[in-house]
C-alpha cells in the first residue's frame, strides 16, 4: 500500500532536495564523491543533479571545480516575505526603544544580491535627524552596515557575498587590502563606528544582529547626529551603548 507522504512522489525533486539538505550541514562543502557517498546514489545521477543546482544558482562549485556548496540564494529566498516580515516585527520595539533613548534615527539592514537592503527604519522623537528610505539599497563595500554584515561572516560566505557585488551609484572604491583591515577592525570591537562616507557631519554607528553561529543575520545602524544648539541629548558612546543593547537582544546567540 502506497504510504501518503508517497502518492505524489517526484524522485528528481527528492534528489536535488537531499542534495541540498546534505549541503546544508557542511559549511565547508562536500566533493561530489562524498556527495555520492553520503547519498549512496550513482556517480552519474548525482553529477546530473549537481549540475543544474550550479547552473540555477543554488549550489556554488569551488574554484577548483571539486568542491560543493550551497549559495546564498536559498537565503535570499527565505528572507523576501514573511521572514523579513518577523525580523522586522521583532526589532521594531527595540529600534523604537532606542530611538526613544538616544533621540536618534536607526534602520535594520540585510544582505541582498550583493549589497544591503534596508527593510525598516525609525526616526528619533525630536525634530532633527537624518533618516534612511525603507527599501532602499546601500553599498556593501563603504557603508558601515555593509562592513559589519561582511566582518561576521564565514569566509566562504564573505567571498561569495563580495563576488555577488555590483557598485552603486556614487560608491566609493576600496583597495581590498584597506578592506580587510576594516573588517579585521570591526571583529575586535563587535562594530563599527566611524564617520560617514556619504555625508559630511555623521558618524555612523553599526552592531551585527547575530545567529547561533555568530554570524551576521542583520545590522542595526544609526547614523548620529550631534546637536550644536542649547538642547542636551545623548552623547556618541550613549548611543553606542544604547544601540549595542538592542541589537544583543535581537541576536539569538
């Protein structure tokens, strides 16, 4: 008797699924020998398999050309609706508690196809500030959350996530050497903190919203602006301080 998890059983769409799933529990890859080993399937079905997962962008091949891996599409895929839609729900109290506090903006950022999306921001309660657009995309390589997304990620992950680059307008360029050092930077302090590339007279402020693993999922910015009139706010290492406990909280490390 046919089981009903088996009635509508499609073996090519099981393969290229346990193809994935045994992928995903290898952050370093697999050869395709080990691939066909762990699956106990034929060297040839395997390579057929492996080859259309390439060529549609959800496995990578390494350079070497003997090494699989997944790719960020999966990701991707799985951040463009209803789990964005819960991270934003998540962070939201603590982006407005923060904002409230510090009397600052703030805006959570994620990578997408090569550079950072914003998909929610916060204005401060008072009548300056400088705010992001909600959708809007900033560069990976010389904004402060491109930097912290990059800095705490594996290195696989990081070099594919720079490959997938492409420059936006008005980006500027950086020698891959002063990059690093950047990131390395970053990983020492847990963030980023530095004036910004795109405007004069802002320091943006960036924490990593981390996984289990202690990778970025997110990151959580302000760019802090100081008041120069009469009016007493918080101060650049409040705010740090500030932004730095909102984004612990949302980490799930």
């Amino acid at each position: 008797m046919t089981e009903p998890n088996d009635r509508y059983r499609a073996p090519a769409l099981d393969k290229g699924l346990d193809i994935l799933e045994l992928l995903a529990e290898q952050p370093h890859g697999l050869t395709r020998a080990e691939i066909v080993k762990a699956m106990g399937r034929g060297p040839s079905e395997i390579y057929r398999m492996l080859e259309r997962l390439v060529a549609r962008d959800y496995v990578t091949r390494s350079q070497q050309g003997d090494r699989y891996a997944l790719s960020l599409k999966l990701f991707v895929l799985g951040h463009r609706h209803p789990p964005i839609e819960r991270l934003v729900a998540q962070a939201l109290p603590a982006m407005e508690a923060f904002a409230t506090a510090a009397e600052q903006s703030c805006h959570l950022g994620i990578y997408n196809r090569g550079n950072i999306t914003v998909v929610a921001q916060v204005n401060g309660p008072g009548n300056w500030g400088l705010s992001i657009r909600l959708g809007v995309r900033v560069s990976l390589i010389d904004t402060g959350s491109g930097h912290v997304v990059l800095a705490f990620q594996s290195e696989q992950r990081r070099t594919e996530m720079l490959a997938e680059h492409d420059a936006l307008e008005g980006e500027v360029p950086m020698p891959e050497a002063e990059l690093q050092a950047i990131l390395d930077r970053i990983r020492t302090l847990g963030h980023w903190q530095g004036d910004s590339q795109q405007a004069y007279g802002v320091t943006d402020i960036s924490m990593p919203i981390l996984g289990p693993q202690g990778h970025a999922l997110a990151v959580l910015t302000c760019p802090f602006i100081r008041r120069i009139d009469r009016h007493v706010g918080s101060d650049l290492d409040t705010a740090r301080e500030l932004l730095a406990r909102a984004a612990t909280g949302l980490s799930l490390r």
